[in-house]
C-alpha cells in the first residue's frame, strides 16, 4: 500500500501527516517506509534528529522518481510519500507512484484552490490507472469555527470524498516534529494520537474496501 500527502500549497500539514501515518503504521507492526520527496527535505530533517526511526526515511525528490518508489516500496508493507508544493512534475510522479492519494486542505480557501492542480492531475493519472484512490483530509482544523465547518462545502465542489477523519491544529504536534518525535513517542495519550489513528485506519479501510468509487463514495461522504 502506498500513501501520498500532496497538495501544491506548503504549510497545510503534509509533513505532519506523513511521518505521523507512518509512525501508526509501524506500531501496528507493518514495514514502513517513508519517502520525502520535498526538495525542502522536512521529512528526512525529522528523521536526523533521532539515532534512529520506527520506519525507514529515504529522500527521493526528482521528477523520475515512480519507478524507484515502486521498486523501493516492493520490501514494505506500506510506503508514505511526503510530496512537494509547487513542483507539478514530482506531485505527478507520487501521484502515478499511489495507490491513494490524500489531499490535506486547511481552513482556508487557499489551500482548497491550490489543490486544484493537485485534483487534475489525480484525474488524469486515473485515466490510465484508474486503481488510484484519493480523498481530501481536513487538516490543521481549529476547533468549531465557522470556517472549519465551510471548508467540506468548499473542498466537496471538486468533486472528491472527504475524509471523515480530521486533523486539528495542535500544539503537541509541532512539539513532536520539533523533537524528532512521532506523536505516539511525545504524546501517545492525546487527542493528536487519536485523530491520527483516526485518519490511519480509514484510510487503509477505504483502500482495502475499495469504498470510493462512484454512488457509494459520493452517498458515504456527501
């Protein structure tokens, strides 16, 4: 199974996502691999502050790089894909690379436009792969706000599920990936733990289950 975080706006959480679905991964038992394919290496600088990881950290941000995501993924049992912001040839290739793509969108109208590129290229890699899966995931959510509420009507106009899953904007979060820690290490027993476990376990169910696909994703999710 292989898991990509995309979206071409920065700071909407694919870091975060990333190393902490793999961390989840791999207290289940599961070979993990985790790929930074941000040339702004985030990933792979959280896996530096730690003499070692619960699951392997490469860089491979290059346009080229499917193939040897595809080849690399072989001795895993789930690979996590951080991907890039404004860098459409690499976003294309961890989208080809996929077998589902999550979209994290923040509240806010800019990281829901952004994702329009991101969207596209979903669509079109689904045209001669149509196994690949892919789902908008609220992230960096502040609480009950207004604009946390709106940002599901937003984001469902293109056309997407929605995850039921969502990430809030979290302090043990930043503190975690400041310390080289997943959040399981630095807070095991949080909300943040929780909501990560959350989004984890839907995620493999919906690419094991094969629930987005046609009336019954669009009934599920709105």
């Amino acid at each position: 199974m292989i898991i990509s975080f995309l979206n071409q706006k920065g700071g909407v959480g694919k870091t975060t996502l990333s190393v902490n679905v793999a961390g989840c991964l791999a207290r289940q038992g599961h070979r993990v691999l985790l790929i930074d394919a941000d040339k702004q290496g985030s990933a792979s600088t959280w896996a530096s502050l730690r003499e070692d990881a619960p699951f392997q950290v490469v860089s491979m941000a290059r346009a080229n790089m499917a193939r040897d995501a595809l080849k690399l993924a072989q001795d895993y049992t789930h690979t996590i894909i951080d991907g890039p912001p404004h860098a459409e040839e690499i976003a294309r290739s961890c989208i080809v690379a996929s077998d589902f793509v999550a979209l994290p969108i923040e509240p806010s109208g800019l990281s829901t436009w952004a994702s329009d590129l991101t969207v596209r290229q979903v669509k079109e890699a689904q045209e001669f792969k149509p196994t690949i899966k892919c789902g908008f995931v609220v992230s960096r959510k502040i609480g009950k706000t207004v604009i946390g509420r709106d940002i599901r009507n937003m984001a469902g106009e293109a056309g997407l599920p929605i995850l039921e899953s969502e990430i809030e904007q979290r302090v043990a979060f930043a503190e975690g990936m400041t310390m080289g820690q997943t959040i399981f290490e630095w807070a095991g027993d949080s909300n943040a733990a929780r909501e990560i476990e959350h989004l984890t376990k839907e995620i493999e169910r919906y690419v094991e289950e094969d629930v987005f696909s046609g009336s019954e994703a669009k009934a599920a999710h709105g």
